[in-house]
C-alpha cells in the first residue's frame, strides 16, 4: 500500500485521489492494528485506558473511511477519469443517480462499501456496550478489527478504488447496463448491511469462545441483532426477485 501511496503521489493524479489513497492507506497500515492491539493489552492489564484507546481508534476508522468513500463517490460523480474504478464504470453521459451507485457498482467499490458498513457496526457496538461486557468487550473489538483489517489488506493489495490511470481517457463505458435500474439505489446497500450485521453476533461468539465463557451471557446481548439482521436478508431476497 505504501508503494502504491508513493507512485501515486508522483503520478499525475488529481489531489482527490490522492488524498483518499493516503486515507485508505492510513487506515489500513495503522487503525486496524492499533484496534487489535489495544484490546489486548487491556485485556491482559485490566487498564480501561486501553479500552478507550479501541473505542477511539474505530471512530479513527470510520472517519478516514468515511472520507475515502466519500471521494470516491466524489469523483464518480464528477467523472474524474484518473482514477481507473471510475474510468471503468461511469460515463460524461450517465446520469448523476446512476454514477452514485458505481461505489457498488464493481468489486474494488463494492468492498470499500462493505468496509465502510462494517466500521459503521463496529462503531455501534463499541458505544452501544462501552459499559457493559467488560470481560467480553475487549475481544469484541479484537474480532471486528481484524475482518476490518481483511477487507482493507484486500483494497489495499489486490482491489484499490484509487489505483490511477494513465493517462486518463476521455470518457468511460459506463455501468453494466443490467445494473442500470432503479433498485440499484437501494437493494446492493441493503444487502451488504444484512451480511455484515451478522458480524456482531459473530463476533461476540467468538469472544466468548476466546475467554472460555460459553454461557447465555453472548446470546442475549446477540439476540436483538440476530433476528434483525436475519429477517433483514429475508427482505433483501424478496427485493432481490422484484430486482
């Protein structure tokens, strides 16, 4: 991701993608790895400073991925060819709606949305319960930092939104053209948060499993999220026919 960062800052690239790359590199090089850490070592001394280091480090996380998502959509909308995810999948002549969707609209977006939602669930649970699971917390935060930290090693190794392109062409293809409906709007971002809302009770299962306390204590706090997120997919399918 550095190196990447580098021949980007030397490229021709518009500051935009510049900015949102040094975002998402921060983001992946520090934020995640402080989020696993700190948990453990809070967990090992018992220190609640530690805790708040976590609690603080998530909403470090969704700001910087907050704004590299927002540039992103930026630059779709503006059809900044320069960046290589937008020359491939917005055109001068696709409507505005329509270039906001391309963040969905192919696979390096595709997962910067899904880390986005995800930070936005970790950020949840971390004040939802900033007072309550002392014991579990810790181990909570551990787990989602390290699927966060996944999709972005993903982004940031193998599927980069911001990889530049030179030189930059004058128009693009635009979206699939089966992706142009007006689902596209609703039913791709609702379906992502269905699947990573799963993480919270996943994470929290492993929690438990990880300290060895394999009571109901995890499965009632779950329990709101669970049935949520499971009849949330259950809509999700029948967008899905109607789409």
């Amino acid at each position: 991701m550095v190196g990447r960062m580098l021949t980007l800052a030397h490229s021709s690239a518009p500051i935009a993608a510049l900015s949102a790359n040094l975002a998402a590199g921060c983001v992946g090089l520090f934020a995640p790895l402080a989020t696993v850490i700190t948990p453990l070592l809070g967990a090992r001394t018992g220190r609640s400073g530690f805790f708040a280091s976590a609690r603080a480090s998530i909403v470090g996380q969704f700001v910087l991925v907050t704004a590299a998502s927002l540039t992103l959509i930026y630059a779709l909308v503006t059809t900044d060819f320069s960046i290589k995810y937008v020359a491939l999948n917005t055109t001068r002549a696709t409507p505005i709606y329509y270039r906001e969707t391309g963040l969905w609209g192919a696979l390096e977006g595709s997962m910067l949305l899904w880390e986005w939602i995800l930070i936005i669930f970790s950020g949840l649970v971390a004040w939802t319960y900033r007072d309550r699971h002392r014991e579990l917390m810790p181990w909570v935060l551990m787990v989602f930092s390290i699927v966060s930290a996944f999709f972005l090693g993903v982004m940031a190794f193998a599927s980069n939104p911001f990889e530049p392109i030179v030189p930059a062409p004058a128009d693009g293809p635009g979206l699939n053209p089966l992706l142009e409906d007006a689902n596209m709007l609703t039913h791709p971002p609702l379906l992502y948060t269905g699947f990573v809302g799963l993480t919270v009770p996943y994470a929290f299962a492993m929690a438990a499993l990880i300290i060895g306390k394999v009571d109901e204590a995890w499965i009632l706090t779950t329990r709101r999220w669970t049935p949520v997120k499971i009849g949330q997919r259950g809509v999700d399918i029948l967008l899905d026919k109607a789409y």
